[in-house]
C-alpha cells in the first residue's frame, strides 16, 4: 500500500506544473487486484433492458478550510452534470463529429443524492465533515478514525469523497470488486461541479463523470498501454491519452482508419470542455454490471432515491467546526462545542467554544442508529458526562435544541 501510494503521488505531483488531466484510477485499480474482493454479489433479478437504473449517491465532504468546504449548489450541480453525461443530454454532445456521433450513447444510468440513509433515516445525501488533516495522501479520507467519513453500504449507495487530494490530482475509482470500505470515488474539492471554486479547465463536472466511468468498469481509452486496448469494441484503438483539446481527426499509426482517436469520450484525458460522449459499447459494459450476478447488481434493490421509503427524520450532522465553510448552514454565530477525550472509554468533557452557553442545555446523546440513549440537563459551563454505560461505537452528542443546537460526533472504546 505504501510503496504504491509512493508511486501515485509521485506521478501526481510531477504533472502538477501543467493543466492537464491525471487520473489515480491506474495504480489504484492495481492496488485492488492484490486484495481480497469484498464486495460480492447477491443473487437478484436480472436488469430489464433499458430500464433506468437509479445509483443514490452519498457524498462526503470532507473539509479543512472553508473553501474546501463546497457548498450544496456545487454538489447538487454535479449531479445534475453526471444525468447529463450519463443520458447524453449535455450541450456539448452537439460537437461530437459526425464520423462518431452514431456511437454515443444514453446509458440509461440515473444518478440522485441519496434521499434514505443506510438506518432509513431521511438525508440530503451530503455529510459534511471538518478535518485536521491538510490535504489527503492515500485513502484516509475514506475512514472516520483517520479524518475522514467512512464508506456507506457500497451495495447501495456510490460513496463520492470530496477533499484536498494532495498535488492537485483530480480523482481517483475503485474498479468494482475491490473492498467494501473503499468502493467509490473520491474527487477534488476544485474540480467537483461545474459552479463554486472549480479550474478552468476543470469546470464542467467531467473529472466524476470519469471516474464513475472507473467505477462502473471502464478503462481509459488506450488501455493503460501504448495503442491498448480498452475491452470494447466500438472505441477505436489509439497510442496514448490525448490532453487538452484535439482538433478532429487526430489519428497516429495506432488508429485504425482516418477518423483518429475517439478524443471526445469521456474515458479519455482532455478537457471537460472536450468531452462529450459514452459509445454504444461502454454503456453495454457499465449496464452488465447491474445485471443478474453482475459486481452492481444489488443496486436494483436500492430505494435510496424514493425519500417516501425514509422510515424516520433526518439524524442531526455533526457541526464542529462548520463555521469554516460556505455552506448553508445556521450555525454561524457560534463555533460550537468540544469533547474529550475523543475516542472516550468512561468521561467524557464538553466545553463550549467562545459564546456557547452549555449551563441549563439539555443533552442528548444519539446512537449511530439515531436512538436516543442518554438524556440529561448539563448543570455548569463544563460538563463532564459518564459514558461508561454506553457500548463501543460511534455516538452523535447534541447540545441544545433547534436551531442553537450543536453536534459532534464521538467514538466510545
Ligand atoms: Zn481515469
């Protein structure tokens, strides 16, 4: 793991002096085929053809600073993006040259912010989550003991982590089959969407639309080899990733007639600007993965979309240090609370920071389900509470009701 993140970050780190898409999804994708798959498959019904499939979507956002802190009209833009992409119905599918416009697909793929959480609370499908950590050089933002959120239920739900990923990298997938806990993809924070902070070159939202692509199974265009292949049959072969944006045709030795290399895809490196397209081809792909014994398959069993199969109200969210970001949030006024130690085994403190007045404050504690499992009136400033009672795991702490009230999350050894 180490030696691979080694090689990962070095390949970022020297491209990034130029503007020009990278990709991670090659060394991870190596990385899972060491380990054990995790994620299998459970017998379920087969796909109808060209049935839409809806994917709910979970986005962690896991921030530092306040830009990196994106707010909900970036996100909600990325979705949007990807049904775009994904049903070719984006505006500049208008430029795919003739020679390949009857190759471009409508995947038939429907993505949404997840409307249900994994315990069947009601959610917007945005976590958001302040972290010490600077920027991320491997895969901790995947995990909540490491500062970052941990992965929900990747049979139902595609995890999107949105963070500083060091080097500027843009993003990087797991291919399907790789364990649990990593499944999804993970973006960066100024790449994500097509409105907010995002670069120029970066700023239709296309960096997801490709590693989703990873995600559902597709590899780049030449294969990860010179004039490799791709396993599908309808994108032509070509030497290597094409950057910026090509002008058509752009065909080398490799290419197998005059039309050149399929540039415009959305497999492989230009610009957001410059892609446009899915083929006939990798949209068969990436709908196989939903079909009877297919790595997605238990997807068709995902309601996650469908906010009327919520079976309860929505679990507050952790706000520590919320106030960093831009976000929509009500909590401005104050910076919130404290708990420590955090892991706690028996006592754990709470101190408010700045104007919080914690004297008088009910105080709640939640489990991870959302059950109410501790319940008292705070009695001074700073409090400190027995926890020792509780079982190991992740509690949600809140302080407060209503609009004033502030949450942290902590973890009971
Ligand atoms: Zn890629």
């Amino acid at each position: 793991m180490k030696f691979i993140a080694g090689v990962v970050f070095l390949f970022f780190g020297s491209l990034q002096a130029y503007s020009q898409r990278v990709c991670g999804t090659v060394m991870q994708s190596a990385e899972v085929a060491t380990n054990t798959l995790t994620v299998t498959n459970e017998v379920g019904r087969d796909t109808v053809p060209n049935e839409v499939i809806n994917i709910p979507v979970v986005v962690h956002v896991i921030f530092n600073t306040a830009v990196q802190n994106i707010s909900d009209d970036q996100i909600i833009s990325q979705i949007k993006v990807l049904n775009e992409d994904y049903r070719l119905k984006n505006a500049t599918a208008a430029n795919i040259p003739s020679a390949f416009k009857s190759f471009a697909a409508d995947t038939r793929l429907n993505f949404c912010l997840a409307k249900v959480d994994p315990t069947g609370h009601q959610t917007t499908g945005i976590i958001r989550k302040y972290t010490t950590v600077p920027y991320f050089t491997d895969e901790s933002m995947k995990y909540s003991m490491q500062g970052g959120d941990d992965a929900w239920d990747c049979k139902k739900y595609l995890n999107i982590w949105v963070c500083y990923i060091f080097g500027r990298s843009l993003g990087f997938a797991t291919m399907p089959g790789g364990p649990a806990d990593k499944d999804g993809v993970v973006i960066n924070f100024d790449v994500f969407g097509n409105t907010g902070n995002v670069r120029t070159e970066f700023n239709m939202g296309r960096t997801a639309t490709h590693e989703i692509g990873h995600w559902l199974g597709l590899k780049h265009l030449w294969g990860d080899e010179d004039c490799g292949s791709d396993g599908v049959d309808d994108t032509p072969r070509q030497r290597f990733a094409n950057y910026y944006c090509p002008s058509f045709p752009h065909a080398t030795s490799c290419s197998p007639n005059s039309d050149g290399d399929m540039f415009m895809d959305f497999m492989d490196f230009t610009d957001d600007a410059c892609m446009s397209m899915f083929t006939q081809g990798q949209k068969m792909k990436m709908r196989s993965l939903f079909a009877k014994n297919g790595l997605r398959n238990s997807f068709l069993n995902s309601f996650a979309c469908d906010a009327s199969l919520a079976t309860a109200g929505p679990l507050p969210q952790d706000t520590s240090k919320a106030t960093a970001g831009p976000v929509n949030n009500v909590h401005k006024e104050s910076s919130g609370i404290k708990v420590f130690p955090n892991p706690a085994s028996s006592i754990i403190n709470i101190t408010s920071d700045e104007n919080v007045i914690l004297n008088g404050q009910p105080l709640l504690i939640y489990s991870a389900t959302g059950k109410v499992v501790m319940k008292q009136t705070l009695q001074a400033s700073s409090a400190k509470v027995d926890v020792s009672s509780l079982a190991p795991g992740m509690y949600i702490l809140q302080v407060g009701q209503s609009s004033t009230r502030k949450i942290c999350k902590f973890v009971k050894l």
